[in-house]
RNA sequence: UGGGACGUAGGCAAGCGGUAAGCCUCCGGAUUUUGGUUCCGGCAUGCGCAGGUUCGAAUCCUGCCGUCCCAGCCA
C-alpha cells in the first residue's frame, strides 16, 4: 500500500507502539485484523479502520486479516458480508486468502469457555436479564445522574462447582434450556469499579438460525469473549480498534491471560467523525428503513458505496484518510476536506466535457446560414496525453442561464447587453440583444455576434476577454439528467438535536436537485457508467448504473470550487 | 461520591525540556481560453486554566476546569 498513498515523515502513536514492540522482542511480527461485523454496509469511518489496519501491517511488512465479527445471529446476513468484501476491494486494500469468520471459531471458543469453567473462572448462571443487571449494581440513579459505585453482589449461582458448571454449559449447547433462562458468566469480580469487569456474560441462549452455521448452535459468544480470543486463534499482534473500546481492554487480557492463549495486544484510536453526516450503522440504517435515502448505496450516504456512486476515487478517499492522521482525540473532521481530496484528484484524471446545466438559446446573427463547424478540444488540460476530441458548432447554441444577466452586477464578466465573451474552443461573441417571454419575462433568447478572425477562441488582435463560457451545440445537444447533490444534513452535527426533535430533523430539503433540462456535447455518449467525468465550469460528475440508452444520468460528485459564488455573495451582503 | 480517556488556530494534526511543522478552511495577490488548476503571501508572543520545578516548559510536577465513553444476554 505504499504505492497508494504518501506517508507522513513522522510516526502517528500506533505505529510508535508497534514499532517499540518489534524493538523490544514483544512481537516478531505484525499480524492485524479488520473485523467488520455483517449486519450493515462499510462508511468512510470503516474506511478508516480499514486504512490503520492495513497501513499499519503494511508499513512493518505484516498481514493484515478480513475478519467477519458474526457472533450475534439476530442482525447478520450473507448480503452484508459480500458488501463489505466488494467495498473493501475497491477501496483498494486486498486480505489476499485471509478471509475468517468468527462464526467458524465457535467450537474453539467453546472449548476455551470450558477450559475457565474446569479453572473455576466461569459459571453458568440461572439469573434472567433484569437480575443480572440488578445485581450488577449499577443502575442507581443520583440526582439527575447515575452513580455507578455501589458495588454489585454475587449471584447465588456464582460458586456452583466446575463439574457442575460443565455439564449445565454442555446441556446449554444441546437446547436442554429455554432462551435467556440460563447464561455462562466469567467469574471475575462484582465489586470492580470498571462495570465491564463484574462478572460478563459470555454465552447467552438464542434460538435463532444463524447465516453461516444455521441451527447448529443455540448459544452464542459475547463480543468481550468472542473477540480476544478471535485475534489470538488467528496470531493477531496489534488488535487496533476504536476508543469506546478502551474500557474493555482489562477484559480482553483477563480473556487472554486466563485462557492461556496468545498474547494479542489492544490498542485504541479515535474514530471518524465527519461534519454534515452521521457514522453510525444504526442511524445509517435508519435513514434507510425511513426511505430518507434511495438506498446503502444513494449518493448523498457517507457509505463507501454512496461514495463510489456519487464518484469519489478510491485514490482520493485513501488521501483524505492519509490526511486526517491518528490520534486518540475525539475530533469532528470537516467534510471539505474530503471534498478537498475528491477534487485534488478528480482534476488530474477526469476527462472534460461541455454541458448545460438550465439552457437559454444562445443565437448568432451572423453564423452563415445552414453552417455547422467541428472544433477541437482539450480531454484534460492536466494531462495531455488524455487526447482531444471534436464538438459541433452552429448558429444555435446552449448557455447557461447563470452566464448571462440582463443587467450585470459588479465584477461580472460573462454575458451581457453589449459585452464580449469566449465560447470555449469556439469564438468570441458579442451580445447584442435579447428576448423575453411576454407573459412570463423569462428570458427565452440570446442574441450575439461571432468574430471569424477568433476561431478556437483565439483572438489574433490579443484583446483581453475577461469570461470564458461553456456551451452546447442546440442540434447536436444530448439531453441528460444531472442530480446535483449536496450535503444530507444542514447541520454540522447531525445528531445534536433540541428536545423532542431527531437527527431527520437535521435533514437538508436541498440534498438533491433533480436537473432534467440539461444537455451535453454529444461526446458524452462515450461516458461508461460509474466514470466521472468533469462538466467544465461546474464540477465532477459520475453517470449512474441507472442510465439508460435514451437518458444519460449523471450524479454530481462534486462542485468546482466557485469564486465567482463567494464574490457575489460579497457583494449581496454589503453592496458598494 | 465510581472507572477509563482526551484537551495545541475555525477544522484536523506534528511537537517527546531549547524557544509553536504541515494540511483543510478563510483572507490578499500573480498566472490562466474552466471565476477551475497552479503559484506566491497572510492567518496561535500562543499550547484548557492556575501555580510550581528549571538558565529555559506545549513538553516535567501539583491542583483545578472542560469534553467524551461505560447502566445489552449488541459489536
């Protein structure tokens, strides 16, 4: 992965960690893991999981392992785990034949939970749910607060005898007991003040079907027993995960520890957070359950295939993750960084081509009658070796409605009454008038003049034209639909919400703007679904698997960055 | 009145006792047949606050303040 991003010149403290334990002899190598659970499909937050796990076993010359995290079998399914195989691969991260699946541990991880049992280090206990969490001890509120320190107390099963708890765990698994009747708990301490260490569950009853290993078992491990010994079965060294995970690592090493096995080492990172968006597979799931979205994959979704819909390179998304760093502050990263990223590299491998947006007619008064030109045009001024390609020319053309003003405001230097502009690769006009609806005082024509002496958009005379403006040729126009997206939600923070509001809320009515007036240059026929592409002074955009042979679609990926935006608004708030 | 972590610019983030990197945003300016790109320049006398140690502190010590996580038989 070396190749596919640059690296910092300095050591973020993850790889300082694994450095020293390389140094120290703790490791003879780096082995991490990437443990997505099949219940949703991968986001950007993912993604960055995925570029540390990677990163990290690339950089020190290590492995790094997919593994599906498939303990609970009420939420997972196969179409998840395909998903995020093929998101992964994308993204350009390959686990080679490293492919597991907790799932497949489950007879392992039974035998480890026997062997604490024959250590007098589990037990399997009769308490239900709510016992279980009364006598943990924590659930005692304080004033509008909830105090976590009276310590809990023992079951009354907690000091059944090994051979006991063998044959009730035995009977467990062969369905002699009811659903939630009976668990298996490590027997720690229900006086420790990290709540996590009171005594866990590690096996709870569930007759549910699982996807993978069906109805062959009707209890299922615990995520804190699960996990550590998931990562030492497959020799993980550096098990990298997000922070909320921090106050379970005593439990992961008391698994560890107790279970003899190897000695995997925890360690924590900040997660993503990125402004206008939510990162979380519930509140993404949400948005999808209540059809707030089109989809996993809609464009306006922080997911990793929303993404790749919406255009976003694989290259761009790994140096946005690049440039965010590691760290262990919870941070809120702007989502114009991203965007940032996005076009950095969209501008050096994105193709050009002209289109229109909200066509006006632009007419020339003196195009000889009938005439029609083919002019030629630059692929990609960033790379010349993307070629170039030939347009039609006549004397009826689209412009965008934002090009022209009847009367200009300050600054402004496209089209209007009397002023010359450049049609890219075309000529320099000059307008001369115009038309308007008489009822509706829509502006239906434009009228200009051409220079003949400026094909190409030249001027031989070296006269300084201030607007360059793209356009279509009317006969030759193909019609598109252009989905213009911008961010899913207005706020910043999504999830703050005032008292009895929710995130939906937050949701922005502008997030989509179907454009179904606007045309292109017939080259663009050429497109491939899912290229992006540049439409030259309006930004990227990437034609969806949902176009058809008459209607091209094309979803907006990202803007240009527009000046000229920020100049009028200037000027609209303190005119001069 | 518990435990675990974290506080460096508007947003990320280096810095590891020798006098505040870099990136995004923002603001100027140059170049430009995309108001794009590119290029120059500006943007923390200051590192949550208060003390202390030291010739010297963002870095070490003490105390305070703030924020996040922990009450699933979810992961």
């Amino acid at each position: 992965m070396s190749e596919l991003v640059e690296k910092p010149e300095y050591l973020d403290f993850i790889r300082e960690a694994v450095a020293e334990d390389l140094r120290t002899g703790r490791y003879k190598e780096v082995r991490t893991r990437f443990p997505p659970e099949p219940n949703g499909w991968l986001h950007i937050g993912h993604a960055k999981a995925l570029f540390v796990d990677f990163g990290v076993a690339q950089d020190f010359g290590g492995k790094c392992n997919l593994r599906m995290d498939d303990t609970n079998p009420e939420k997972e399914d196969m179409e998840y785990v395909e998903a995020i195989k093929r998101d992964i691969k994308w993204l350009g991260f390959d686990w080679e034949d490293r492919l597991f699946f907790a799932s497949d541990y489950y007879e392992k991880l039974y035998e480890l939970a026997c062997k604490l049992i024959k250590k007098g280090l589990a037990y399997v206990d009769d308490l239900d749910e709510e016992q279980i969490k009364e006598f943990r001890g924590t659930n005692v509120p304080d004033k509008n607060n909830i105090t976590y320190t009276p310590p809990g107390r023992n079951s009354p099963w907690r000091d059944r005898s090994p051979e006991e708890n063998l044959d009730l765990f035995e009977r467990m698994r062969v369905g002699e007991f009811a659903d939630g009747s009976k668990t298996l708990r490590a027997k720690i301490d229900m006086a420790h003040p990290n709540l996590l260490m009171r005594d866990p569950v590690m096996y709870r009853i569930r007759r549910i079907p699982h996807y993978r290993t069906g109805t062959k078992w009707c209890i299922y491990p615990m995520y804190d027993f699960a996990h550590p010994l998931s990562d030492a079965i497959e020799g993980i060294t550096h098990s990298l995960c997000s922070l909320e995970y921090e106050i379970h690592r005593p439990l992961y090493e008391w698994f560890i520890q107790n279970c003899e096995v190897f000695p995997s080492r925890q360690i924590e990172f900040a997660r993503l957070n990125l402004s206008h968006t939510v990162l979380s597979k519930r509140w993404l799931l949400q948005l999808v359950r209540e059809k707030k979205v089109k989809g996993w994959d809609d464009p306006r979704m922080p997911t990793i295939a929303g993404m790749r819909r919406r255009g976003y390179p694989a290259a761009g998304i790994r140096d946005f993750l690049g440039r965010i760093g590691i760290a262990k502050t919870d941070s809120l990263v702007d989502i114009q960084l991203l965007e940032h990223c996005i076009r950095e590299e969209l501008n050096t491998h994105a193709n050009r081509y002209m289109a229109v947006i909200n066509p006006v007619k632009l007419v020339i008064e003196n195009w000889p009658e009938g005439k029609i030109e083919w002019l030629e045009a630059v692929n990609n001024p960033e790379d010349p070796s993307a070629g170039i390609r030939k347009i039609p020319f006549s004397s009826t053309l689209y412009i965008d409605r934002d090009d022209f003003r009847e009367v200009p405001p300050p600054k402004y230097y496209r089209l209007y009454p009397g002023n010359q502009v450049r049609l890219r690769y075309g000529y320099i006009v000059t307008c001369t008038g115009f038309e308007k609806n008489p009822t509706s005082g829509e502006i239906e024509k434009i009228r200009c003049v051409y220079d003949p002496n400026t094909r190409g958009g030249d001027a031989p005379d070296n006269r300084k034209v201030k607007g360059t403006i793209q356009w279509v040729c009317a006969i030759h126009a193909i019609p598109i639909e252009a989905r213009l997206y911008d961010h899913l939600f207005e706020a910043e923070r999504p999830m703050e919400v005032p008292e009895g509001k929710t995130f939906f809320d937050n949701l922005s009515d502008h997030s989509l703007t179907i454009e179904s007036r606007a045309v292109a240059e017939p080259a663009v026929v050429e497109i491939e679904k899912g290229q992006t592409v540049q439409f030259e002074r309006i930004g990227y955009f990437c034609k969806d698997p949902e176009s058809t042979s008459s209607l091209a679609v094309f979803n907006r990926t990202v803007t240009l960055r527009d000046t000229w935006a920020k100049i009028e608004k200037k000027f609209q708030e303190k005119p001069h």
